[in-house]
C-alpha cells in the first residue's frame, strides 16, 4: 500500500470528504467497508483504488514526528489525523491518494505527509478489461482483505514510510489474518523501521517482516535470514548444506549506534481485591514517573497513540471488554521517548496487568539505574507485584526498529513478589546459590485501607549487574530454577 496522511486542524466533515472524492472524477465510485469505517474508493468496474479512514483526533504531542519524522509540519495538538491508502495494484491509485489528501487540505489546512504527495488534480482511471479486473478484485474485494498480494498463505502488505506502524488498519489485518490461519508478511526497502509496539505484534512464526535490500535481495527484518519467494509465500533460503545465509546488510555493525540504549521495564501487577472502584495504569504511571520524573502522555489502542493519559478512560475500556484481555499502548514526552504496551486480563486470582515500559537514551543521557530498586520497593508495596525484569541493551533511542541486528537486552535485577516469596519461602528467596546479595523489601501492605492492613511478608530484589556483562543471563537462569525448585518440592 502507498499510505498518504493528511494533518487537519479541522475535522473532515462530510463535505471535505466528498470533495476529496470527486479527485477521481465521475468514473469512481465510493463505498463504505469495515461497517462504514472505510471509504473505498473503486474504479467503475469495482477494483478498489484508495481506501480513506475514518479520522483520529490526536490530543498526543509528537506522535506525527515519531511515526512521520521531524519536519512534518504538524498541527498543533489537538489534530485530525486521515490517512488515505493507495493500492499498488494500480498506478492511477497514488495520485488519486495524494490528490484526495490535498483537497482535504485545501479545505481545512495543516498539513499532507508526504508532503510532495498532495496535489489537486483529477485523476482519470481508465477501465480494466477481462483477466486483470477479475485477479484484482479477486485478491482484494472477495478476500475482505485490504493488502497487495494474498495467496492460500499468505497476505503480504507493502508499505514505505519512515516507521510502519501498529496503526488501526495493521491491527485489523493481524486480527483477520490470525483467524483465517494466514501468515502476514510486510515487505519493506532497508531504509524502513518498525515501530516497537509493531515487532511486538509481528514478532513469531508465522508473521514476517520481509526487507528489500538495495541488490534486490529479500532477507527477515527481525533475523536476517536471507528469504525467496516459492509457493506464494517468502521463505528461507538454503544453501547446499542446507544453511539459511544471513544478509550481510543485516549483520553491518557501522549502521547501528554505538552510544544509544534501551532501559526495558517489564512486570506484572495483581488486583486480588477487585471491586467496583478498582482503577487501573497506577501500577505504569507509578513507574514511569519513578523513571523519567513525570507520568504518561498518552494512551489508546493503536498508533497514532491519540488520547490524553486517563487512568479512568482505560479502566472504563478494560471493564467493557471484560473478560477478554485488553491491549493498550502508552507513550511519553516526545524529549523523553517512552513507549509501553500493557495487557489487562482476568486470571483465577484476580486482574492482571502485565506491563512492558522501554525508555531510549542517547550518547550523553545515563539510564536512571539507581531508581529500580526503590520502583521495585513501591511496586511490592502499593501495587501488588508479582514480579519485575530490568533489562538494558544497545537500540535507537527513538525505540524504532531498524532491520538490522541488535544485540539482545542484559538484566539488571529481578524482582520476586511477596506472594511467590510466600510459596518458595523467605531464607530459600534470600539464599541462592550464586554471587549475588538479594535485597528483601518489605514488609508489604496489600488491601484496600478500609479492610485494615494485610501482611504479606516481603519481596525480594536480585541485583544483577548494570546491563553490560551478558552473564547476567546465566546468572538469572540459576536463580529462576533456584527459586522453582523451592515451590517444585511442595
């Protein structure tokens, strides 16, 4: 797909949108997909050329520079944000997104990204005949997929803008190809990024990223496993020996920062004591002002991330979809990259929220080590944690992901909870077997206040190192089956 977005400080009301479709002239026509949703814009004989979604208000500073790059010109917040997407499929479908978004800012101002993308032409969309009319509607309007190319495998979507994101549009389509039991592969030049809560989404068989060198060579984004194209899918490919070369564009250490680092935050807290005032993101918030000095900017579902931070507003989502899990993003500042996904579930002891915060530092910026143990002491205390993982590696600090290798992330300390502390035993937690001084935490107050002060006993921090000696691996691995055989043996 060609993706063309246009920034309004207006809202796209009706009018501005049928003027941005008479761009194709009266030979296209308009339909409303995904339960109106979607305004496909098709030629006269149904192949479907630009497809316009519904418009996001963005109340979150910086997220058009951090998914659109510096200079995009963006509103002042809050914005509309609409994208219009193209199909390759034809070539009259680029200019007619381009020129859709520039009527749309004709009309209501601010700005179109790319910005050499926006024109007001007409653009005229000549008639398909016979076989090519049938495949194009076959791959995509019969399918109810909006992607490229689609095989009894595979949906693959080709996208080129600065970061790919996990936008509302990938989330549908990681949804619908999961259920139909297809692998989504996205197929990128080198020069592309992920953005974080995307790898996450994609990361694992059967989904792909699939990377365009400049030699015309496919190889995985997130592996660099050199790939072809057999049996309509990208696979692997194999040497003589049977081997899977890796793309040297991928294992090229000059392109990869020296300097920049990634502090990752992830835990869980437990909500045993449910009841009708339980508010959840305290636990984050909690956090992310312990680590960067202020709480989150803002949350949604998808990127753009577009709401301000509200605690309420999250909870009241996480209710209504009960008891299906919640999958909620949160960014920070745009002078403080911060970005964390976080999961609300039901379980059998309660809800859960299991987070993963990461913060990006650049060359003269030093990750807060030293504020871990007392966040892990305030989330044993206040929270109901379960356990904590703090980890630190080499990565951008503006937390996209580049196809290119990372070295994965070292531990710096693992929190145990007073819970799991319970069950292994308090002198077996503090006593491991390895070279390290456990720090007990503690005693821990849980319940609501009302119900008096429940002692749970203490949690228990394991300081690891400061995320440079890769040992901490093997340290963490004896100290995990250290505290397993404990509870093994009851």
């Amino acid at each position: 797909m060609k993706d063309v977005i246009a920034l309004t400080p207006k809202m796209p009301d009706s009018w501005a949108v049928v003027a941005g479709l008479y761009a194709g002239g009266p030979d296209v026509e308009a339909a409303g997909v995904n339960g109106g949703a979607v305004v496909q814009l098709r030629a006269a004989d149904g192949r479907p050329l630009v497809s316009v979604e519904a418009p996001l208000l963005v109340h979150v500073p910086g997220e058009a520079e951090r998914l659109l790059g510096d200079g995009v010109g963006a509103p002042t917040v809050p914005y509309w944000w609409t994208e219009v997407r193209a199909s390759t499929a034809l070539p009259e479908a680029a200019p007619l997104a381009g020129s859709v978004a520039g009527r749309l800012r004709m009309l209501l101002g601010g700005a179109v990204w790319p910005p050499e993308a926006a024109s007001l032409d007409v653009v005229p969309v000549p008639a398909a005949t016979g076989a090519d009319a049938g495949e194009v509607t076959a791959t995509t309007a019969e399918a109810g997929l909006a992607v490229d190319v689609l095989t009894d495998s595979t949906a693959v979507v080709l996208a080129d803008r600065p970061v790919v994101p996990l936008n509302a549009w990938m989330s549908e389509i990681l949804r619908t190809v999961g259920a139909a039991g297809l692998a989504l592969q996205i197929v990128t030049p080198s020069h592309v990024r992920l953005s974080l809560p995307l790898r996450t989404a994609l990361a694992g068989a059967p989904n792909r990223w699939v990377v365009q060198d400049s030699g015309n060579h496919y190889y995985d984004g997130l592996s660099g496993a050199e790939l072809r194209w057999e049996n309509g899918t990208f696979t692997p490919a194999r040497t003589e020996a049977g081997e899977t070369p890796v793309a040297k564009a991928f294992s090229d250490a000059d392109a990869a920062p020296a300097t920049d680092r990634q502090l990752i935050v992830s835990f869980r807290v437990l909500h045993e004591h449910v009841t009708d005032d339980l508010v959840l993101g305290s636990a984050l918030r909690t956090a992310w002002t312990a680590l960067t000095g202020t709480g989150p900017a803002g949350w949604g579902t998808a990127e753009p991330v577009n709401l301000p931070w509200s605690t309420e507003q999250l909870t009241a989502l996480a209710r209504e979809r009960s008891p299906e899990p919640t999958h909620l993003l949160a960014v920070g500042r745009p002078d403080r990259p911060a970005l964390a996904t976080l999961r609300v579930s039901r379980t059998e002891g309660g809800v859960a929220e299991d987070v993963t915060l990461t913060l990006g530092y650049g060359r003269d910026e030093t990750p807060p080590l030293a504020t871990v143990e007392p966040l892990a002491r305030t989330l044993a205390d206040e929270h109901g944690l379960v356990s904590l993982l703090v980890s630190l590696r080499r990565g951008r600090r503006d937390l996209t992901v580049p196809p290119r290798f990372e070295a994965p992330p070292i531990p710096v300390s693992f929190t145990l909870g007073s819970a799991d502390v319970r069950r292994t035993g308090l002198d077996h937690a503090l006593r491991p077997p390895l070279d390290i001084s456990p720090v007990r935490l503690g005693p821990v107050r849980l319940g609501p206040v009302r119900l008096g002060p429940v002692r749970l006993g203490p949690a228990v921090h394991y300081p690891l190192g400061d995320g440079t000696d890769a040992q901490a691996w093997t340290v963490l691995q004896r100290l995990s089956a250290h505290l397993k055989a404990a509870r093994a043996d009851d």
